[in-house]
C-alpha cells in the first residue's frame, strides 16, 4: 500500500473531481466532501511516509526510467504536497460555504480543484523534464476556468489574459524540453545528469528558454502582467488557491531544475544575478503597486507579484540558509497569502465591496476579518512571531554569509514596504467613520461558520509557523548539491 | 520543570488573558473587568515567587528550538526581575485606572486585549535570553501598541500612528540587521553577565563597532534617544491609560532595557571600554537629556511637556550605563525603575485633570489645586522627584549617576546632571506654581472641591507614594536600590 502512496496521491483527487462532474455535488455536498477526504488521505499518508523514511520513489506501471515514469517524493516535495493539503483543505472548506448559494458555479468547482489538486501533486512529484510539463499545463488548465468562476465580464478578460500568457510561457519549456531531448535523448533528471558531457550553447539555449518560460507562468516580473486582475478578480476561494499554490508550483520547478544538472551552464554569477535582479524588481515593484491600489482584493494581488521575488534571491546567495529561508518563504507565503484573501473575500461579502477608502469605521463590525488579516498581515511584514519572520531570518543570515549585504537591505524594504500596505488596510478599519458624511455604513451581511473558521486557522498557521522551524526544515532536508 | 518555567508563564498569564478578552467580545464587561484583574494579581504573585527564587539563587531557564540552531529562550536574572516587578505592579494599577477611564466608551474588547499583549510583550522583552528572543518581542510590542495609540480612531491619531510605526518599524528593521550580523560571525548573542562576544571583538573589532552602532539606533528609537524621538511627544494623542503605560513601563523601557543587556550581557564592559563604545553612547544619552528638557519647557500641552520630560529621563539609564562605573550602573539602573513611578504619577495626573476638568492646556491649570488637592499633591511629588529633590525616588538616581561618573572620571556628565535639574525646575515649577496658586480665569471660577473619580484617584495615589516610598525607604531590603546594588554585585562579580 505505502508504495502506491505517490500514485494514490495524484489519482484520488482526480477520481473526487470525476465522481462530481458525474453526479453533481450531492445531498448536502456530500461528493464534495468525500473528494477533499480522498484527497487529503494520501497526501498526509505521502508526507509521514517521507518524514519516517526519507524519500519515497514509485515507477508507474513498475517500469523503470527511461521507458516508465518514475514518481519521486523528497523532502522537498513532500513539504509542497503538505502545504497544498493543509491550504488546500482549509480553503475547500471555505468554499463549501462560499458557493453555498450557487449551485451551479459549486459543481464546476469541485469538478476543477480537485483536478488542480491532483495535478499540483503530480507536479510535486515528478521526476522528468515532460513529466513536469505536462503536469504544469494540467496545473493551468485546471486554474483558468476557475478564474472564470466569478461570472463576470471582468474575470472573462482576466482569465483569457492568464491563458495566453501561460500558453506562451508553456511554449517557451517545451521548446527548450525539446532541445534538451533532441540533445541527450532522455528526460528523466536523474538519468541526463549521467549522459551530460560538455555543455554545448544548445543546453544553454534550452535552459534559458525553460527558465523564461517559468517566469511567465510564475509571474516574476516583468511577466506579472495577467497575475492581479486574475488573483484579484477570481472568487475568494479561487484567489487564495492560485496564489498559494498555483504560482508556488511554477517557481518550485524552477528551483527543482535549478539544482539539477541540466542547468549548469546558467549556474554562472551573471544568470544568478540576473534572476535575483528580477526578484528585487519584483519586490519593490509588487510592493509600490499594492500601496497604490484601491481594491483590497488588489493590494492582496500585488502583494502575490513582491512575495514571489523573495524565492529568487536564492540564487545568487545559495548555501544551506537561504534555501531554507526560500523554501520556508513559499510556505509561510502560501499559507498567509490563503488567509489574506480568505479575509478579503470575507470582508468584500459582507461589505458587498472592497473599496479600502469606505472601509472606514468597519474595523468594529468586521472584527474577526480584519483580525485575521492582520495576523496573516504579520506574516507577509515578516514581523515575528509569525513563518514570515522566519523565512527572513534565515534569508538574511543566508545574504549576509554570502557577503550579498545588499540584498539584505533589500528585504528589510521588502518588509517596511509590506508592513506600508498591511497597516494601511488596518488604518481604514481602526478610523471612524465621517461623522458629517452622509451614507451610514451599509447593512453588513453575516457570514457562517464555514467561511469564517478557515480563514481563523489559516491565519492562525501563518503565526504558528513562527514556531515549526525545527521539524518542517527537518523534512526538507539538505540543500541540494549544486545549491550548496 | 514547572516552576523553572515560570518567566515563562508569567509571559503566559498576560497573553491567555488578552486572548481571553479578545473572545469573550465587547458586551461581557464583567467578565473582561475580572479576567484583567485577575490575571494582573496572578502574574504579580508569579513575579514575587520568581523574585524570591532569584534572591535565593535558583535557575530560572526555559528553551524551545525554533529554527535549527536557534533557539526561543526565557530565563529570569536579577535584572529581569527588575523589569517585570516594575510591569507586573503598574500593570494592575494602570488596569484599575482604564477600567475608570475608558467607562462607557466604545471598543473596549479591543483596548483591553492589545493592553494585555502589550504587557505580554514586555514580559517576553524582560525574561528573554537572546538576542533573537528579545526581537520576537520587541517587535510583537510595536504590533501591539499601535492599535492603543490610534485607539480613539480619529484623523489626528491615525496620522500619529503612521509616523509612530515609520519610525518603531524602521528601527525594528535596523535591529534585525545588526542582530542577524552578529549571528552570522556565528554569536548567537546569549545574555550572560559579562559578555557573549567570545572574542570576536579581537578579529572583527569593525564590525563589532559597526554592529554596536546597528543595535544602537534600532533600541534608541524606542528609549526615544535624539533624533530617533520624534514618535514619542506625538503619541500623546492616545488615551491617557495608554501614555501612562507607554512612558512609564513598556514601549520607552524596552529599549532602554535593550541598551542594558546589549552593553552589559552581550558586549561586556570591557569590550564597551575597548572600543570606547561606552563613552559614544554617553554622549548620545547627554545629548538627549539636555535636548529633551530644553523642548519640554516650549511646550503648552501638558502632555507633551510630559513626554518631552520623558525623553529626556530615560536617557539617564543609557547615562548610566554608558558611563560603565559601579555606582553610574545603579543610578541608572535605578531609574529604570524609578523613572517609571514618577513618569506614570505624572501621567495619571494629566489624565485625572483631563478627564475630571477638561485642562489640557498648561495655562488652563490656574487653582487647580483647590479643586484638585489629593491629585495636584501626587503631581508634584513627581514633579519634585523629576527634579531631582531629596527624598525623592529620582534624586538617589542623580546622586548615584553623579557618584558613578566621579568614579568613571567622567567630569563633564556632572555639569550636565546640574543643567537638566535646572531645567527641570523650570518646566515644572510654573506648572506647581499656577496650580497651587495661580488665579483662576473668570469663567472657570471654581465650585468647591471636585477631586477624580476614585477609579482614577486612588491608583494616582498608589504610585505618587510609590515613587516617595522608593526614596524615603531606599535602604530597605527589596528596595529598588537594593534590588539593582544586588544586581550591579552580580555583574561586578561580587
């Protein structure tokens, strides 16, 4: 049984999804629920498995590379597959109350995540260069339509934006898959580290172009553009999933084959720079615009765009601190990241909009949304005690030991620039209202348990964090050689 | 195991009780009222078990591995116990006072639930082992505060909070940087009477320098040293309760406290002397004492002449501690906490006149003496105390500074002692004079005798006789001055 862990871990969640798509979400969500249970079950199983033993290999089918498919789950994986369950779990949660009163948007659904779920899994465990193609494109298959969910003409746009990005961003990897096969003749990672001798201009060709193609479908800027209005515009549920874990894949494949072999070639100082340049462009910019925008929902999404940068800094830096410092980010991101927009949904549904401006006097009815976003608020700061704290300190141990001070100084900004558009969502809560303005708050709409506890317990996680450095770094493990 | 543990539950009794507030909402006042008390006894009787443990030589030690190699550690020495009697006593006093001061006004669930983080934060500030402990709270306090400073939620106090957090945020980032320095040259910055540099100061002796400078201006923000002071005189805007506590106990005395253990449990006076760290940050301290209460005499609001007043008083222990001599290290230490007594009588009074008289404003305070007794007598028994007057708590702080900079044959601090007790008779004198004696306006003509509520009263009392107490019996054992000799005995090694 434990063998087929992997498997079961990819194949459960699609099978919840087919089971909806056949016969609806059932009495009292039933279908639904039972899809979060067959996925959560191997996923949890997946990651004690590799906590006990270390990392856990299947060949599908029992062929071996490089006829078969080999899935591999290291301590890395495993920490994805974790925060997917436990976002994952949480926001499906939330949904269940979310699309309570649309039927029809519910079905599509629990027929599209599920789908997702699975797919992230797969990606999380794949162990070849089409593999992960392939995987990643069922990652954004599954991601557009749920944008589409909002119904609006707005998300329509949105998510057509997402779509040809994210298809000119797959076009990129495959061309250069195609090279690195044409070149080596396999994908399978393990096995092209054997057969690579002497790298020609074509692998670095095929690198750079997989790197590029990457960045697009992580949103690095400057290919951020179709990320905040289908972040910012999707359903709450939606919105915190894609941030969380959608563009969290991207980047874990880029770190994934970064420290594989294939990428030798752009191991050089000035392509590490290159790309950490990228992420400091990343982090003020993302920051500058979540300052400016009007929208909560936006200045959640913009907030997405700088967060990512951090994991990029990795590269110049290397070294046993800042890769657990940029693998601890993306988890402490993910989580926080669900939670704010869990709040924001929350707070934009029982305001009936997310115009900061009017959020005046709010503070007190909204309570439990507005605390909530402040404690997922502390993660994204990088103030203690909260994983976002953490994830800095080791990112700053891990410049300074590298002699890359400036880059410390540039996540120090980082944080003073989140805790700028975090303090001011928190500003327009704590103000009173104008006492000569004329409209009075408007009726605030009640919201139920079930969209109110996920939101409680992802912020909750996000401060809780601060404080699972030891067994989470533990089951990631070492760095990966070329990292070290 | 339990009672090893007891910084930590100390830090614990204040956090369970503002969750406790936070949940039980803004409706259930009882319940809130009982909790608060509650737990502000609780804790001061943990905080009396843990100071007879200290006196008597027992561990007080608990630890829990953060990340790989880092740990969250809590102990409780002799100057741990200094801070948190300090936090614990004004604690419930200023608790009595809000409760009084904050009746009938909206968000109190609120109030009550960040005070009490705020005091868990301070807590954590005070038994914190390391470096890397004392930022976790540190930080967690400037969280915890700013939504008491905008409490009231008015244009003004939102603007306030702004610059509060620019600046406590910012210094913040700086003390990471340097904290993070020195735990990559592999010093963790454990707290240990003597010192923790394990001889780094010998190969980097620049970065030690560079480094000192880093955890320098990220405390000073908070002890408010110039030019990092400007938050300081602008929160004035938040609810009395809140000045009282921020001035006196928490926000201002973390950093000060922050300067002690840096010099004393991390750099070590002898690597202060070496690279002359301790006179640079006496200069600073010097600057900031005579700065501070030339601005105090400009002021018209009293609050503000308060908190001018306060910028400069607390530097007195970075003073004291810059100077580095035996006797300067308990006159500064002293004043931590007898700046504390004084600062938050000073503040009541202010709030008591304001909330009773509407007086704002130092001219609106004509004859208020007679309205006023008991309330104007505790005002200027902290006003004489601020001075410097014998027997007040705050004249054994300047005589041991005095004393400790003989020792430290640092002559030209004895000039500045003198200036800024002139100064402070002149900013506060006017103010006791119009008091006692000024003529009230036509319109203000006064009616009799109208004292504060007792809610606001009697703990005004408890801590003006405190801050006369700590004076008059400063020989007593467990006298504050006995308590930080005990203390200045320990890292003087006997």
């Amino acid at each position: 049984m434990t063998e087929m862990l992997p498997v079961l871990a990819v194949f459960l969640p699609m099978l919840g999804g087919v089971l909806v798509f056949l016969l609806g979400c059932g009495p009292r969500n039933a279908w639904s629920v039972l899809t979060v249970m067959l996925s959560l079950t191997p996923s949890l199983l997946l990651v004690q498995q590799v906590a006990a033993v270390g990392t856990v290999e299947h060949h599908l089918g029992g062929w071996a590379p490089p006829l078969g498919i080999r899935l591999m789950a290291d301590g890395l994986s495993a920490l994805m597959i974790l925060l997917t369950a436990v976002v994952g779990g949480l926001v499906s949660m939330h949904a269940l109350g979310h699309f309570a009163e649309r039927a029809n948007a519910a079905r599509n659904f629990w027929v599209l995540w599920p789908l997702l779920w699975g797919s992230l899994n797969a990606l999380f465990l794949s162990a070849d260069l089409f593999n992960a193609y392939v995987t990643l494109e069922l990652v954004t298959l599954a991601a557009i339509p749920l944008v589409l969910l909002a119904g609006s003409a707005q998300a329509v746009n949105a998510a057509l934006r997402y779509l040809i990005l994210a298809l000119f961003g797959s076009m990129l990897y495959l061309a250069g898959v195609a090279l690195v096969y044409g070149l080596i003749g396999t994908l399978d990672m393990q096995l092209a580290a054997e057969r690579l001798s002497g790298a020609g201009w074509v692998l670095d060709l095929a690198a750079a172009l997989m790197v590029t193609g990457l960045l697009v479908k992580a949103a690095i800027v400057p290919f951020h553009l179709w990320l905040p209005d289908a972040h910012g515009g999707a359903p709450a549920p939606v919105s915190a999933l894609l941030s969380a874990l959608v563009v969290k894949a991207a980047v874990y494949l880029l770190l994934r084959l970064w420290s594989g072999p294939l990428f030798e070639p752009l191991s050089q100082p000035a392509a590490a720079w290159l790309l950490a340049g990228l992420g400091v462009a990343a982090i003020l910019y993302g920051s500058v615009q979540a300052l400016r925008q009007r929208r909560l929902k936006l200045v959640v999404a913009y907030s997405t765009v700088a967060q990512l940068g951090y994991m990029l800094l990795l590269f110049p830096m290397a070294g046993l601190l800042a890769w657990q410092g940029v693998i601890y980010h993306g988890v402490a991101h993910g989580v926080a990241k669900a939670a704010l927009f869990l709040a924001a949904g929350n707070i934009l549904y029982q305001l009936g909009h997310d115009r900061i401006v009017d959020m005046r006097g709010s503070g007190s009815v909204l309570a439990i949304s507005f605390g909530c976003f402040a404690l997922a608020g502390v993660s994204i700061m990088g103030l203690p005690p909260s994983g976002g704290f953490l994830a800095k300190w080791l990112l700053l141990q891990g410049s300074l030991q590298a002699g890359a001070w400036w880059l410390a100084l540039v996540i120090l900004a980082g944080g003073l620039l989140a805790a700028g558009y975090v303090f001011r969502v928190l500003r327009a809560a704590f103000q009173v209202p104008d006492p000569d303005a004329e409209e009075k708050l408007p009726e605030v709409r009640h919201i139920g348990a079930m969209m109110r506890w996920p939101m409680l317990l992802l912020a909750l996680t996000a401060i809780g964090l601060g404080f699972a450095g030891e067994p989470l770094l533990t089951l990631l493990g070492d760095v990966p050689g070329r990292l070290g | 195991m339990i009672y090893q543990a007891l910084p930590l539950w100390t830090l614990m009794t204040s956090l369970v009780a503002a969750l406790v507030v936070f949940a039980a909402g803004e409706s259930r006042h009882r319940l809130r009222i009982t909790v608060n008390l509650a737990a502000a006894v609780f804790k001061l009787v943990l905080v009396g078990v843990m100071l007879l443990g200290v006196l008597r030589g027992d561990l007080f030690l608990v630890s829990f591995t953060i990340l790989p190699g880092l740990d969250l550690v809590f102990h409780a020495d002799a100057l741990t116990l200094l801070f948190t009697t300090l936090s614990a006593v004004l604690w419930l006093v200023t608790t009595v006072y809000a409760v009084s001061y904050l009746e009938q006004r909206p968000n109190r669930a609120r109030f009550f639930g960040f005070f009490s983080l705020c005091v868990a934060a301070t807590m954590g500030i005070a038994t914190a082992g390391n470096l890397f402990t004392f930022f976790v709270f540190y930080e967690l306090l400037t969280l915890a505060t700013w939504p008491l400073v905008v409490h009231n939620g008015w244009p003004k106090a939102m603007a306030v909070g702004r610059l509060y957090l620019r600046y406590t945020l910012g210094g913040g980032a700086v003390l990471l940087l340097g904290i993070v320095a020195l735990n990559a040259l592999g010093v963790p910055g454990d707290f240990l009477a003597g010192g923790s540099l394990d001889g780094l100061e010998k190969t980097h002796p620049g970065l030690v320098y560079g480094i000192f400078l880093l955890l320098l201006l990220g405390l000073g923000v908070k002890a408010a040293v110039v030019p990092l002071h400007v938050w300081l005189p602008n929160a004035m805007v938040a609810p009395a309760p809140v000045s009282a506590l921020l001035h006196a106990v928490a926000v201002v005395k973390a950093g000060a406290f922050g300067i002690v253990r840096v010099v004393y449990d991390v750099y070590g006076l002898e690597v202060m002397a070496e690279l002359h760290l301790g006179s640079l940050l006496a200069v600073v301290a010097s600057i900031t004492i005579i700065y501070g209460s030339l601005k105090a005499i400009a002021q018209t609001d009293i609050k503000r002449r308060l908190a001018y007043s306060t910028v400069s008083q607390v530097s007195y222990i970075a003073l004291g501690v810059g100077l580095g001599s035996p006797y300067a290290t308990i006159g500064g230490l002293v004043h931590l906490v007898h700046q504390g007594l004084m600062k938050i009588t000073l503040f009541f009074c202010a709030g008591n006149f304001a909330e009773t008289h509407g007086v704002h404003k130092i001219s609106e305070l004509n004859g208020i003496g007679r309205r006023m007794p008991w309330t104007t007598a505790m005002f200027t028994l902290g006003a004489f105390g601020m001075m410097g007057a014998p027997p007040m708590a705050g004249f054994i702080s300047k005589w041991y500074l005095g004393m400790g900079a003989l020792q430290a044959e640092a002559y030209w601090v004895i000039p500045v002692l003198l200036a800024s007790t002139a100064l402070n008779a002149i900013y506060f004198l006017p103010l006791l004079y119009r008091a006692w004696f000024g003529r009230p306006a036509a319109e203000h003509e006064p009616a009799g005798m109208a004292e504060a509520r007792p809610g606001l009263l009697v703990p005004t009392l408890c801590t003006g006789l405190a801050a006369l107490g700590a004076g008059v019996l400063a020989g007593m054992p467990l006298s504050p001055l006995s308590w930080v000799t005990f203390i200045v005995g320990q890292e003087y090694g006997g």
